[in-house]
C-alpha cells in the first residue's frame, strides 16, 4: 500500500476509534448522572491537564525546545480565546441557557482536540515514512489519549441533550485533522524540529485553555470544593496512572 495512504488511514483511524470509544463510554453514563456532571468535569479536566503536563510538554520541549513550545502555546491558547469569544455571540437555541453552555463547552473542547489532532498526526506521519517503530508506537499514544478527549468532548454535549447520534460524528470530524496531518507528515523526509515543536505547543495551549476554562471553571461553579478538589485529584491520578502504563 502507498505510504501516503497507509499513513492517512492510520491517522484516520486511531483518531475516530479513540474519539468514538470515549464517547460512547460518556453515553453509557448519560443524562442519568445529572448530579454528579460537576464532578465529572473536574475529573476529566484533572486528567486531561496532568496528561498534558506529564508527556505531551516535555514530549514538545524534547523535540524541539522550550521557546517553540512556549510561542506555541501563547499562539494556541490566544487563538482559541478569540474563538471561544465568537463562539459566545452565537445564540445556541435549547430550552435553558446550562444546556447551551454545554454544548458550547463540548464544541469547543471538540476543536481544541481536533487542532491537537494535527501535529500528532503530522509527527505519526513522518514516523511512518522514516521510522516504522516510531510512527506505530505514536499511533498507539494517540489511540489511547483520544479515549479520554473523547468522553470530555461527548460528556457536555450527551448533558446539553444532544443524543448517542451525535458521537460518531464528532469521531468523524475530530479525526480529520489526525488525517490530514499524517497525509502531510508522510510527505515530508525530514520535518523542522522547532516547527513540530511550536505545532505541538498550539496543541497544548488549546486544550489546556479549554480544559480550564470550560471545564474546570465550570466544575468548580457547580460543586462544593471538597467534592470538587476530590475528584479532580482523582482525575489527576488517572492521568498519572495513563502517562506510566501507557
């Protein structure tokens, strides 16, 4: 098969499984753990922050170095601040106004993992092409962090009263751009480290703004601060426990 094409439907692939899997655990639990949705925000956001503090920044700053990864970061976390300011003129039509938050914060966690998805799948791309064993064990990393990103983004939207419908097709949306950047990574010999650096620090400064901002914030809104500090403690140790073993 050609490279190109074995290297898109990797990053296709590993990107929707890991999307659709966490979602449809998120459906599983659904609209009936009402109460504890603030608790759950916080576990994922906990995890979700730990996660990217633990390997995808010192994964960033080894590739590449701190100043990418730091200019990055300051251009991803600007650019999603500007679009969640534009998402926030939008009037999302439901019946009460915590439903559209929802489905603002899940829209928008949904973009900053899809912007993620890019240079991720740029550098399993160019793993691929250069490096089989590299590009497989990214493909691998990529798989399994999707599973959490993909309950956060499902969970606000299942909670704004969007149905189980809805979850492949945000598999399919968010996994797009893993494509397109394994399709450009693979066609490359050799890629800038400092710009596959600065690429994974806009990745990082987006989810890391959205996870706080739409999730924490919210949580913490939401929940008592015992139950609230609990849980994101226990998400934090998930993500410990995620970045160890996988």
């Amino acid at each position: 098969m050609n490279k190109l094409l074995f290297s898109t439907l990797i990053g296709l692939g590993v990107g929707g499984v890991g999307i659709g899997l966490g979602g449809f655990a998120a459906y599983a639990i659904g609209r009936r753990a009402d109460k504890i949705i603030g608790l759950l925000f916080a576990g994922c956001s906990g995890m979700i922050i730990t996660v990217l503090g633990l390997e995808l920044l010192p994964e960033s700053i080894a590739t590449g170095g701190i100043i990418p990864t730091l200019i990055g970061i300051l251009i991803g976390i600007l650019v999603i601040a500007r679009i969640e300011h534009f998402f926030h003129r939008i009037v999302i039509i439901t019946d009460n106004p915590r439903r559209s938050q929802f489905i603002r914060s899940g829209i928008l966690l949904a973009l900053g993992v899809a912007i993620h998805n890019f240079p991720v799948g740029f550098a399993m791309g160019a793993g691929l092409t250069n490096d089989s064993e590299i590009g497989l064990d990214l493909a691998t990393i990529m798989l399994f962090h999707n599973l959490p990103e993909g309950f956060a983004i499902s969970l606000p939207l299942i909670f704004g009263g969007l149905g189980g419908s809805i979850i492949p097709i945000i598999a399919a949306i968010v996994s797009l751009p893993a494509g397109l950047g394994a399709l450009f990574g693979s066609s490359f010999q050799r890629v800038n480290p400092a710009l596959l650096s600065s690429m994974f620090g806009i990745a990082i400064g987006t989810i890391f703004y959205v996870s706080w901002h739409e999730l924490l914030i919210q949580s913490l809104k939401m929940t008592r601060k015992p139950g609230f500090i609990i849980s994101l403690c226990v998400g934090a140790f998930s993500g410990i426990v995620f970045t160890i073993f996988l």
